[in-house]
C-alpha cells in the first residue's frame, strides 16, 4: 500500500513563533500533524487548542526546555491524530502477526461445493476449529457449481463494487481459476506469505492449475485424480483403457458418466481425449490455449469414439447421472457395473458408510489417468481477507490434512510432503487407515490437465452433438 505524500504547508500559528526557529524534531512533525489533520479534519480544532494550553504552561520554562516540549507536544497530537484514523487493512504480503491480530472477530463466507455431506461435516468441524483458536466464525456457504459464484464475481466488478464483497474465500481450480485471473478478480499472491505453505509437496500442479501459473493467487487444498470402482463380485477384471471400456459396454458390461458440464463428466472425457490423442501431433495442443490449435481436428477421435459409446451406455445416451456421486449409488443399486469417482479414497469412505459393498475396488487406466490441486483463492473486493488467510492456512496445517485424509471424515489425499512434518505431526497420518478400498498410495500415473480453456470449448462442442 503506498503512503500519500505529506502536504508541504505547516499548521497556522502566532507571529511570534513563526519568528522563532524550530527544532529539527519539530520540522519532522509539523508536516505530519498537518497531514493527519487534513485526515480527520474534526479533530484539528481541539489539536490547536491544546497546543495553545500547553504553550502557556511552558513559557516560563529554559529555552531548550521549552523546546523539548514543544517538540513533544507535536508529536503527542500526531499520535492523538493517528489513533483516530480507520486501520488498514492487511495486505497478502503483510506480517504474519498483523494478519492474526486483524482476523480476530472476523466472519468468512466460504463458498464450496454443498453436495456431500461428509465434506460438510467436515467444514463444520474446521469453523468449530477456527472459532477457538482464532475467534473467526467460518460461514459455508453451499453452492451447487462454483462457476455461478464467479459470474457473481464478474458481474460485480463490472458495476464497481470493489470492497465489501459477500465472498471472502472460495474452492476453485482450473477454468474457473483462469477466468479468476484473467478477469482480475482475486485479491493478490498471498499464499507463499501463509506460514503451512513450507509444508506443500514440491508439484508442478500445484504451480499450474491447468497449465495457467498459480503465482500465490490461490492456495492448494487438496490432491486428486480421476478412479474407476468396480465390484469385484461382479466384474473381477475391470477395463483399463478407452479401448477396453469400449469393448466392454459392447459386451453387455453397465456404465455411465455425467453429462458435461457436470465436473465428473467432463473430466471424464477430457480423459478419453487424452488417452486417444496421445503419441500424435495432437497431444501438444492440449498443453496450449483452445484457440491456438485446430480443435475439430484434434478432438475429431473423441467425437468418434463416444458416438459408438453412448448407444451402448445405460440411458442409451439419452439419459445421464448427474454427478460421480450418483454413479457411485448406482454402483451400489446394482444398475452399474463400474463407478467414476475424482477422490482415490471415495470406496472406502464409502464402504466404511455403508454406501458400498466391500467387495469394490478401485483402479485407474494402465497409461494413467487425469489427476491435480484444487485450491482456495480470496476474491479481489473479499471483507474479510485476513480471515481468509487464516482459514487458509489452517485448512492446509497437519492437523487439518491428516483428518481430511481420513476417509471416516473425508478422505481424500493430502498436498502436504510428510517427510516436511515433525515426529508427531506425521503419526497424525500414519493413524489413517485406508482399507483395501481405495487406490493404493503411489499407484497409478498422474496425468496433467489440459490447458483449462479445453474444458469449456469441450463442454460446448459435447453439448451441441449430445445435449437434450
């Protein structure tokens, strides 16, 4: 934040001390009453007048005493002044301590996804955390598709409400992210400045969000990667390919997934897209902006390859779940043969509520499947930054991390490098068990994401050929 230049011109005063000659101390305050005075021009008349009182009481006082107390008597109405003013407010680089102390009180409108109710819970128990140890009350805010709470964003800039804003932190990643940043909606590159962040795993999706520089505008909060979960009692081999998952659909074998713009859905064809691009001149382009490649021609195999998939899905491509969470019930209900999931942890989660058999596995494609951060990011006009902060850096501390790892509370991987952590905070993880359910830690390519402005051009064309 930059610092107004002090006004030149000095407070009025009598002939007689205008004659005299001020003290280097004095020369220093003067300019610095005047300017706090132009601030809060209400409190400049009892400045003077207590100037005057206090002259009085000095007159009779040797003249480098008199000196010394007019130099104070400057400097204490400089400080009466300054405790007038309004604070500022923290900004992304500012001192740890300071963000704390302004934070205290603070309520934050944390908008997430509200469809699951383990994660929830899981929020419920971070604001119970946040209210006793920082005095911040958390707020979730449950939104059905954080993309609307952006519009939200965009539309107030546009009319220039640029403080006060009803969002102060938010779950995104990927295109919302990049439209965040595009559009100069987020607040600043505080999340190198939270303290937890020396705590992070040394990743490259964790510095690009679908290709686009995270640059500290936003903070990791989770891991994850696109699974499969099938029930071993029916189905012990599992496809582990577009071509297999194919071919198998053709033979009788029960899938489907989200219609995009659904997340699941369309993470699941960027997927397949990726998997039938690859090893041709076509895979680069998915690393570089839409509107730098030939998108008929490089999404040309997908188009293909779903126009002989989608008759041989349940819903006959006519109908579709509507979230990964409804293929997993009806994985459960026995109409699916396999599930789609973004967590590798979700079957035991699961199976440990008894939303799934224990008979299920859970597996990804041999070549790898998609897998990346998402984050939390403090809005540009956000009323509560500071607060943001530290929920953000509570939200990636130990303690958080290793209870969002487990999956009778969540379950879902950690961004943290435990070899970072100390004795008692790894044991924190060590304690979780994740049964035989989930994807086993490390197996399994992590593929990255294409560049983010891929999932709306997809969304679009996947609409257009599919869309009822």
């Amino acid at each position: 934040m930059s610092i107004p230049e002090l006004p030149s011109s000095e407070l009025p005063v009598d002939e007689s001390q205008a004659r005299k000659p001020c003290s280097t101390a004095e020369k220093l305050a003067r300019p610095i009453v005047n300017f706090l005075g132009q601030c809060v021009p209400g409190c400049l008349p009892e400045l003077l007048q207590t100037r005057q009182q206090a002259r009085l009481q000095t007159t009779a006082l040797p003249r480098t005493r008199r000196t010394a107390a007019r130099t104070l008597h400057f400097l204490a109405g400089a400080l009466l002044l300054t405790s007038a003013l309004p604070s500022f407010a923290v900004e992304p680089d500012s001192d740890w301590n300071e963000v704390l102390q302004e934070a205290r009180g603070q309520t934050v409108y944390f908008n997430a996804w509200g469809g699951s109710d383990r994660i929830n819970g899981y929020l419920g128990w971070v604001g119970e955390r946040l209210k006793a140890e920082h005095d911040i009350t958390l707020e979730h805010v449950k939104v059905a598709d954080i993309a609307e709470v952006v519009g939200q964003l965009e539309a107030a800039k546009l009319v220039g409400r640029d403080e006060n804003g009803n969002v102060d932190l938010m779950w995104i990643n990927g295109e919302n992210f990049a439209s965040l940043k595009r559009g100069g909606l987020l607040w600043g590159s505080f999340a190198e400045n939270l303290p937890n962040a020396r705590l992070l795993k040394d990743s490259a999706s964790m510095q690009l969000d679908f290709s686009v520089p995270v640059e500290g505008l936003e903070s990791p909060w989770g891991g994850a990667q696109l699974v499969f979960i099938h029930d071993t009692d029916t189905v012990p081999e599992p496809p582990r390919s577009a071509q297999a998952l194919l071919d198998f659909v053709q033979n009788d074998g029960r899938f489907a997934y989200p219609a995009p713009p659904a997340f699941h859905g369309t993470t699941f064809v960027k997927q397949l897209l990726i998997e039938l691009v690859a090893g041709s001149d076509a895979e680069a382009a998915l690393s570089m902006p839409v509107e730098e490649s030939d998108f008929a021609s490089v999404s040309a195999p997908l188009w293909d390859y779903l126009d002989a998939l989608h008759p041989q899905l349940r819903g006959a491509g006519k109908s579709w779940p509507t979230s990964g969470e409804m293929t997993r019930q009806l994985l459960d209900d026995g109409e699916l043969d396999i599930a789609i999931s973004f967590n590798p942890n979700e079957a035991s989660a699961a199976v440990r509520g008894g939303q799934l058999p224990e008979s299920v596995r859970t597996y990804v494609f041999d070549k790898g499947t998609i897998g990346n951060t998402h984050f939390v990011s403090i809005p540009w006009n956000a009323s509560a930054p500071a607060a943001a902060m530290v929920v953000a850096d509570f939200l990636i501390s130990p303690e958080a991390q290793a209870r969002k790892a487990d999956p009778q509370y969540w379950g879902e991987p950690t961004v943290l490098d435990l070899q970072q952590l100390g004795d008692e905070d790894r044991s924190l993880f060590e304690a979780v068990d994740l049964g035989v359910w989930a994807l086993p830690i490390g197996a399994g390519k992590v593929l990255p994401e294409p560049h983010a402005s891929w999932a709306q051009a997809l969304e679009a064309a996947w609409l257009e050929r599919y869309g009822q």
